[in-house]
C-alpha cells in the first residue's frame, strides 16, 4: 500500500497485522464520541472534552529532571486552556504556532494556579476533508500509547475507505438475507468507525449490527467447519449393534438398581446411535453423581452382547481400579470377564490381563493412559467410553479408537460444559445429558470459611466423625516448598492427628507408588481410617458412601469445575453432607472471591459451568490458552449464546442442502472454509 507512515506499519507489524484483512481485524478496545464540541468555558475538571480552540502562546520548559515540557495556550471567547505535554518528541515541540485552530480531546484536570489543563491530549490542526480523529465516534485500539493512536487512525481510515468495499463476502447471500446481516464491507467501516448516534458502550461491548454480522460469521464458520467434519464421520462404516429392546433388557439387568428417567432417555439415546451402521461419536454430560458409569456400563453390554469388546478409559489408576471392581461385581456368575490393565506390563497379572484383552477372554478393558500403550491389543474392540474426557488429549483418543475398526465412541464428563462452549467446541458429537440425581444422594451444603474461622470448620468435622462418619481433607500441595506457604498434605496429616485426636489419619497423593495409593483407599473405604487427607489425586470419581464432609484448604487456589468435583464426592450416602471450603482471603483476587461465591450459591454443575465461562473464557476451558491460537476473536460464548444458535442451524442446515459446498453461489464460503478460516479453525476441529 503506498503512502503509508512507518510508525503506524510498524504498530500494526508489531501485532502480527501484515496484511490490509488482517490489520482490519484489528478490532477496537473502545470508543469516544467526538462528535459534539464544547466550549471551553464550559468545562469542569474530570471532564472528557473535545473543544475547538486557537493557539495563544507556545512554550517550553524544563522540568526539574532537565526533561522538556510543552506548555500550548489555546484560546475561545476569552476563555483559555492549557495543553500540557511532557518529555514530548522533537516533531512535537515544531508542531504548534501562534494563531493557528486546533480540536483538542483529552481529559480535563487542574494545573497551577486553579487553570484548566489537558495533559497528553490528542490534537489535530483544523483543516478541510474528513478527519479519522475528530467530528466523529473513534476507536480506541488494544495497546498502542493515547499519542500513537491518531496516526494509526488515519492509517485505519484509509484501509476501511479504500480497500474493506473490495471484502469479499463469504456469508452466502441467501443466508445474510435470512437473518437480516449486514455486507461484510459495512460491517468493517461500522466497526472501526461507528456511525452517528451509535452508543460507545454499546460498540464496545460489541453489540452494534456491525458486530453482529461480524460475531455470526465467525461462529458460522465454526459450526460449518464441525457439521462437515460430523458429515465426515458418518460416511465411514462403523458397527451396527443389536440394540432392540430385548438387548437393552439384558444390558441393563446386571445393574444391582433401576435406572433414573434421565439415565434411561440417555441409554435409549446411545443404544439409536451403536443400532446405526455408522460410527457413534456422542457426548455424554451429567453432573457429579449423577449416574454416567451405569449408562457406559449398559452401552459396553450392548456391545459384549453383539460379541464385541469395550474399553473404558479414565484419568487415574484408583478410578480405574474403582472402576474394574464396581463392573466385576455387576456382572458376577455372567461369564462376562473383566480385566484391569496397569500403567506396566511388570508382574504375572498384569501380563495375564494384556494377554486376555488381546486374546479376546476379557471382553471389557479397564484402564488409564495404559490401554494407549503399544503393547496392549484387542481382539475385536468394538466400543470406546472415554471417563473425563477432557483429561486427555485428542491423539489420545484417537489412538485408542485406532486399535480397533471404527469402533463407536463415547466420551463422558462430569465437569459440565456450558451449551454454548459444547455447541462450539463438540458440536461433531451428538449429546446426551443426564439432569437428574439417583435417588438417595442428598444435597451437599456448602460453607465458606476464612482462615481466622477455622475452629469452627474443625467443629463441624468432629461432630460428623464421632457420629460414625468420615471426612476428606484437600490440599494444593504434596509438601511444604520454600517458595510457597500454602498449607500442604504432609504437613496436615500431621497438624490434624492433634485436632482430631483418637481417630485415625491417612495420606493420598500422587508421589505415591500404586499398591501404595491401593492400600489407603482400601481402608479408608472399610472404615479403618476415619480421616483421609489428600492431594487433588481424590478429585475425580471416588465413591466412599460413608463420608460426609469434604474440607478443602486453600479453596481460593482452586478452579470452580475442580470445587465442584471436590464436593462430588460427598453426599454419597444418606447422611446429610458438608463441604468446607477454607480460604486465605487476604489472598484472594476478585476472580477467586466469584468462585467461592458461586460454590456457595448453587450446586447445579451447569449452571456453575456458566460462571465459569463468564470468568475464565473459553480458552482456559478448553485447555487451548497455551497454544497461542486464540479460538475467538469477536464473539464471545457468554454474550452471544443467541447468535451461536441461529449460525449452528444456517451452517448445519448448509451441509445438509450441499454437503461438499459445490454451488457456485457458495464457492466463497468453501475458499474462505479452506483458506482464511483453516488456521483459527484446526483446534475446533479435534475438539
């Protein structure tokens, strides 16, 4: 582009703006409304002013570091203002001269001797033609200083008046009409600079039509990019299972209790699904406790029973243990045999449970990370269920999936995802939801604490043990570090041998050797320790009915979905249950005190997903924030639930019309899809 000043190139180099497309989405933070002027007499200090003036004197002066200073006087109806700049450049201290008119925007405060001053004002010589900085709503961008702002403005200008009329649109037509969207040229001028009338705020919190046209089309080409990989995935040839009623009688008669409404509209859901020749790729959300194991253990029978093995895959090597033992004893004296495969292949057992998976003996393999290894084969694996998927990694997954032809998969959660981060992200697998509690678990009470109200905390525990029941305790840390003085387990188990003194104590965390970590659980589940201190290791699964109060330290260090599973694991029983939650507030930053706040206030794991959106973002939840690829750029999950509904029905809707996207009149929607969209859209992709 010719003519371009090198400071404002260099601004926008500098944010990785190398090209006219990528400097125009460089959206802006906020706006200010210069359209009116005001008189300068009118102002008061802590005004935001733009005024119109003419230059009475210009003067410098040293400040006492030896720094220059530049004093402008300007002039209007006998009323005068000061502009002040310091340590200006060498072309500011040239850029004034008596008698000249100059707009003048800045705030206003009192200089010496009660006079109005602006310091580090923007200014800009009267002139003919249409001004980026004045007469006008301008933007205000991410990052550059107040005084490199008008020469990028001017640069910004020229790039939406030349060259955004040349955008190309890659919103069908047919679909723009549909939903009452501007062209993608307007939406770019409007959005850098609004029209008049349009509310700052309201530009800034990106509400206008500009950025919802702008908003849409970004979540259109997501969801077009997961309804093509989704049409992908069905056209493979997977496994139809016997999944008719009868089948679904079978699969569920092991379980030792009925099945809730929920938990049988989400069975009836996945059994649809294996039915279909197809590959099954569903999602299965429920809250903590709420019965996902059951559903996945009738899924991997419908399975067993069509002769095909099932794996199951979660996080931790107690869950897994858990895991094999809960579906052992379901399915006692049925012939159905169940082998847990270890982290090693060390040990006869371990090489005896390889071989039976391999050997096609054990028709259901329970494992963590261990079933990926290389080692570990099936012999016709048929079903994939995935526990706390977001746990591992997508080549996990599908390394696991590799292992046998095209087996179905489910993936579990009960770290709820908000709809709209699901709809975005999972918005290949179909859902199932689990909303109901079985029956028998009982609400959980939460209490906060601060660290000066501990007694009190320790008094509530001791009243549950010498009634006959249990209590966790939760650290952030294994051992006390020097760097660090958060309260951590070792320590604690020996602080809280004296606070509950006549009951017996055990340690769990990560360091510990397996048989080691087996051991503890082993007693704590039978009753033999009454108070088990640990480390997060605990988060994720652990079923001991008994225990009714979860203490959790430093609760201000800990992420909402990780609280919310804390608490999980109490209320088991039919014993009223408590969660604890101590916090060091003096500590605690506002965004914690909101996490705190919102375990308090609701036990809805949905709903407690949703604070976690509106605090956290989808990046950190999705667990991309370190990738360096920010997955959204103008819309925002919380803000615009709405729009990401009306783009995941235009662009499903779509695929089904023309499902390679081979009409001429959307040849710009499949370049942009391949193109512009490839590189934003490669995480979403292997969600």
């Amino acid at each position: 582009m010719p003519r371009v000043h090198p400071a404002p190139r260099a601004l926008l180099e500098e944010r990785g703006r190398e090209t006219v497309e990528a400097a125009l989405e460089l959206w802006p933070r906020a706006y200010q409304d210069r359209t009116a002027l005001r008189r300068i007499s009118e102002l008061r200090v802590g005004d935001e002013a733009t005024v119109l003036g003419t230059v009475a004197h210009v003067r410098v002066q040293r400040m006492r570091n030896g720094r220059p200073l530049l004093k402008v006087g300007v002039q209007e109806g006998g009323s005068a203002l000061e502009l002040v700049f310091f340590n200006p450049p060498p072309w500011r201290l040239k850029q004034f001269a008596a008698g000249e008119s100059l707009l003048c925007s800045g705030k206003v405060t009192e200089g010496f001797g009660a006079r109005r001053q602006m310091s580090q004002p923007e200014v800009e010589k009267v002139q003919a033609g249409d001004s980026a900085n004045f007469g006008r709503i301008v933007p205000v961008y991410p990052g550059p200083a107040d005084y490199q702002h008008p020469a990028l403005r001017k640069l910004m200008k020229r790039l939406v008046d030349e060259l955004a009329p040349a955008a190309v649109d890659d919103v069908p037509a047919e679909i723009r009409a549909r939903r009452a969207l501007a062209g993608r040229a307007e939406a770019l001028r409007d959005a850098h600079f609004p029209p008049p009338g349009t509310d700052p705020l309201r530009a800034a919190e990106r509400v206008t039509p500009a950025f919802r046209r702008l908003v849409f089309e970004e979540l259109f080409f997501l969801q077009l990019a997961l309804a093509m990989r989704r049409r992908g995935v069905r056209a493979e040839a997977g496994i139809a299972f016997d999944a008719s009623p009868a089948a679904l009688a079978r699969a569920v008669e092991p379980l030792p209790f009925r099945l809730t409404g929920a938990q049988e509209r989400a069975l009836a859901e996945i059994a649809r699904d294996m039915a279909e020749p197809e590959p099954m790729n569903r999602l299965l959300q429920g809250d903590v406790g709420s019965g996902k194991t059951a559903v996945a253990f009738a899924a991997m029978m419908l399975a067993v029973r069509s002769g095909w093995q099932a794996a199951l895959m979660v996080p931790t090597e107690i869950l897994a243990e858990q895991h094999a033992r809960t579906l052992s004893r379901w399915l006692e004296g049925r012939g159905v045999e169940v082998a847990l495969v270890g982290a090693s292949a060390r040990g006869k057992a371990q090489r005896e449970a390889r071989a039976a998976v391999a050997e096609g003996r054990a028709r259901i393999a329970v494992g963590t990370h261990a079933l990926l290894e290389q080692a570990v084969g099936f012999e016709r694996l048929g079903l994939v269920v995935v526990d706390e998927q977001h746990r591992f990694g997508v080549m996990q997954r599908a390394s696991l999936i590799s292992k046998g032809r095209r087996p179905d998969v489910l993936v579990m959660t009960a770290t709820p995802i908000p709809r709209t981060l699901a709809l975005a992200f999972y918005g290949d697998l179909d859902q199932s939801k689990i909303s109901e509690l079985p029956p028998g678990r009982t609400p959980v009470t939460t209490r906060l604490f601060g660290d000066s109200q501990r007694k009190a905390a320790y008094a509530l525990a001791r009243g549950e043990l010498e009634a006959g029941r249990q209590v966790y305790v939760v650290y952030p840390l294994v051992e006390e570090s020097e760097k660090s003085d958060l309260a951590d387990a070792t320590t604690g188990a020996t602080e809280l041998a004296k606070v509950f003194p006549g009951h017996e104590i055990g340690l769990l965390h990560g360091r510990m050797k397996p048989e080691e970590k087996q051991r503890v659980m082993d007693r704590f589940r039978a009753g033999e320790l009454q108070v088990l201190v640990a480390t997060t290791v605990i988060e994720v699964g652990v079923d001991v009915p008994n225990a009714s109060v979860m203490i959790v330290e430093h609760a201000e260090r800990f992420g909402l979905s990780q609280l919310h599973q804390l608490r999980g694991r109490v209320g088991r029983g039919a014993a009223k249950s408590f969660c604890l939650l101590l916090a060091h507030f003096r500590r605690a930053g506002d965004e914690a005190r909101e996490r705190l706040r919102a375990m308090e206030e609701t036990q809805d794991g949905f709903e407690i997903a949703r604070v976690d959106l509106r605090i956290r973002g989808p990046g950190e939840l999705l667990g991309t924030r370190q990738s360096g690829q920010k997955l959204l750029d103008v819309a925002d999950l919380y803000r615009d639930e709405a729009i990401l509904e009306e783009a995941r029905e235009e662009a499903f809707g779509l695929v089904e019309r023309d499902p390679d996207l081979a009409r001429p009149e959307h040849a710009a929607a499949r370049e942009a899809l391949a193109g512009r969209w490839a590189g934003r859209l490669s995480l979403a992709q292997v969600g």
